[in-house]
C-alpha cells in the first residue's frame, strides 16, 4: 500500500516532466531531425558512421528537450495569458522555475557528454548551438524576427554533422544550414500565425506580427527561396531523378501548406505547421534513395 501511494505522486511528477521536455509533442523533434539527417546523409554520402548518427541523433533529442525547457522557464509569465500555453507546467505552477532550470543544465550536459565522444570541431560547434538554443527563448522580446534566430538553432545540427563526419565543414554544409534556416522561417511563422492576436495583446514579437496581411506572400516566397536553395544542393550534388522526386514533392506539400493558411485560421495553421514534418521527410527520402540507388 505505501508504495502504491508513492507511485501517484511518482507518476505525476514523471508526467510533468514529460510534458515540460515536449515528449508528448514529437514535432519539435522531427523538425530539428530531418536537416540533421539531410546533413548526416550527404556527409557520409549515404553512408553515415553509425556512432556519429547515434550522437547526433540523441543529441538532437536532448536539445530539443532542453531548448523546450528554457523556452517555458523564459516564457514563464507570458504562457499564462495565451490561451493555447496557460496550462503548460510552468506557467500553471506544476513545475517551479527553478525545477526547470535544474532539468535544462542536465539535459544540456547529458548532450554534451555524448559530444565529447565525437572531434574537436564537432565539441567546439556543439557550444556555439548551446548557445543558440539557449538565448532564443529571449529574442522575441527584442526582435520581430525570432523564427529566424530559431532557423539559426534549429539548423546548427547540419554544421555539426558534416563536422562529426568529415572533420570539416564544407561550403554545402553552409549551403543546406542555409536551406535549414529558411525552412525553419517558413514553418515557425506559421505556427506564430496561430498565436498572433495573443502575443500582440501581450507584447511578444513574431514575424507573423511584423509581415501582417503580407504574411502568406511572404512566407510563400520563402518556401520558394527554401526550395531553389534544397534545387541548387541537388544539382551541385550531382542528384537524379529521386532527390527530383522528394523536391516535387516538398514542393507539393509547400502549395497544400499555403492553401491551408490561406483564411488564417489558428487551426488550419497549426496544420499546415505539423506538415512540414512531411516536407522534412520527403527531402530526406529524395537523398537517402539518389544514393543508395546512384
């Protein structure tokens, strides 16, 4: 009996936890993944090493928990007054910020460690992403354009994959990071679309807030920009027929994204945000088959 009563409390706080690190929301971590995996794959041209992908892989996984940590810690006292965040653990007071700050530095240093099994250049760029990942909660207080410093975090698993497996990082690696931060721009500002009337009543900035009624336009035009750039890899790659494929594809997810925010609704918003987990894959099926198959 005594046992028992202790795993509620056990289970409760496991949860929260849970909740906190966004384990029972993987989107975070496909979108960081897919670029990792593009990077990994061209590096190892087709053949990454597998304890590099390991540490790259869970490294990406650790991050993203942690980048989810500090982003509520930062956000603490605004999550409260947006509708869709007022009942993450932090902002409700199921977690205390000092909790969250103790999970954040252990998460980071749990990535690092693995780092540390991988070069010299690879450790050294692992604290610049640190770094990236732990300042961009913070920009949307000083900049309209966090999604862009969030391109800047998300997409630094490319340098640092092209460096775990090659000891260098060539100017394609910089090529596709650029590719990632595009990506990351278009996808995050159609999830800021979703919160948009909140965060201006709140005072939070977005580039959904700074495009306005020019938002689709604009975002449609980076996804253009997005897929000449993933063209351009391909062609300085030397890809055929099914990297082709997995662009077109991209291409046609990138159109159904556009037709779903076209009346800006929240939801329809949000859904075209979760797509982009298609569009990731479909690129990353496109390098992985041109070269096994080329």
């Amino acid at each position: 009996m005594p046992r028992s009563r202790a795993a509620g409390p056990i289970n409760r706080h496991f949860h929260l936890y849970w909740r906190l690190m966004r384990f029972d929301k993987p989107i975070g971590i496909f979108l960081l993944l897919w670029p990792a995996l593009w990077a990994l794959w061209i590096a190892g041209q087709g053949r990454p090493d597998t304890r590099v992908t390991f540490v790259i892989v869970a490294g990406v996984v650790l991050m993203r928990a942690a980048g989810c940590v500090i982003n509520d810690y930062a956000d603490r006292r605004f999550d409260s007054h947006v509708r869709r965040t007022r009942q993450r653990p932090i902002a409700s007071g199921a977690v205390s910020p000092n909790a969250a700050l103790v999970l954040f530095l252990v998460l980071c240093l749990l990535a690092f460690s693995l780092v540390l099994l991988l070069n010299r250049l690879t450790i050294l760029l692992s604290l610049v992403g640190a770094f990236l990942a732990a300042s961009y909660p913070f920009m949307k207080r000083y900049t309209y354009l966090p999604q862009a410093y969030l391109g800047l975090a998300f997409g630094w698993a490319v340098p640092m994959a092209f460096a775990a497996q090659t000891g260098s990082v060539p100017a394609v690696a910089w090529l596709l990071y650029g590719a990632a931060i595009l990506w990351a721009l278009a996808y995050d500002t159609m999830y800021a679309m979703v919160d948009r009337d909140d965060d201006i009543k709140i005072g939070i900035k977005s580039t959904a807030i700074l495009f306005g009624t020019m938002d689709r336009l604009l975002i449609g035009l980076i996804q253009a920009s997005l897929l000449l750039l993933l063209f351009a890899l391909g062609e300085q790659l030397g890809f055929g027929a099914y990297y082709g494929c997995g662009l077109a594809c991209a291409a046609g997810l990138a159109v159904y994204q556009q037709r779903l925010i076209r009346q800006r609704a929240p939801d329809a918003c949000f859904k075209a945000f979760l797509n982009n987990h298609w569009f990731g894959a479909v690129i990353f099926a496109g390098i992985a088959l041109d070269y096994q198959f080329n």
